[in-house]
C-alpha cells in the first residue's frame, strides 16, 4: 500500500512537473512569436524605407531630365527661330523668294513667341 502511495506521489509530481514545463514553454513561445512580429514589422519598415529611398530617387532623377530637356528645347527653338527668320530675310530682301521669305519671317515670329512665352 505503501508503494502505491509512493507512486501516486511520484506521478503526481512528474505530471506537475510537465505542466510547470509546458506552462514555461508556452510563455517562451508566446516572447518569441511577438520577438518573430517585432523583427518581421521592422523588416517590412526597412524594406518600405528603402523602396521610398528608391521613388524618391526616380523622382528626382526624372524631373531634373525634363527640366534639362525643357532648356534644351528652349534653346533649339530659339536658334531654329533666329535661323528662320534670318533665312526669310536673305530670302525676302534678295527677291529670290519674297513670298517664301516672308512666311519664313512669320514662321520664325510665331517660333519665337512660342520659346519665349509658353516655354
């Protein structure tokens, strides 16, 4: 009887003990699930960061080529507007082409006023 009593006691305290374990296990677990979503959230923050970094760079990187397109642009149109109206002056004055000559001389105002106003 004795012995059985013992051994109630012994199972009692193994069953105890593997609760107290798995209680502790648990808690663990649960500290490194919320570890696990803490460097999942700062990873996915750093991952956002960097694509930000990136547009961020694309932007600007686009914008300064328009702009310098822009100038670019700008001043084509006005070498291609001086070049015409100087060539419907030649054209115009010599009596080669008058009529000729005065379009290009129209052309190169309108040209011009264009450049300088809407660009």
């Amino acid at each position: 009887m004795l012995s059985k009593v013992i051994t109630v006691l012994v199972l009692v305290l193994m069953v105890v003990t593997v609760m107290c374990y798995a209680a502790e296990g648990t808690q663990n677990q649960q500290q490194s699930q919320t570890t696990q979503e803490t460097k999942l959230n700062d990873l996915a923050e750093k991952v956002s960061n960097v694509v930000d970094s990136m547009f961020t760079a694309v932007e600007t990187a686009l914008s300064h080529f328009f702009k310098k397109l822009l100038d670019l642009i700008k001043a084509v149109a006005k070498v291609a507007s001086m070049a015409l109206g100087a060539l419907g002056v030649v054209l115009w004055s010599t009596g080669w082409s008058p009529y000729r000559g005065k379009q290009l001389m129209f052309a190169a105002l309108i040209l011009a006023a264009l450049s300088f106003l809407v660009l």
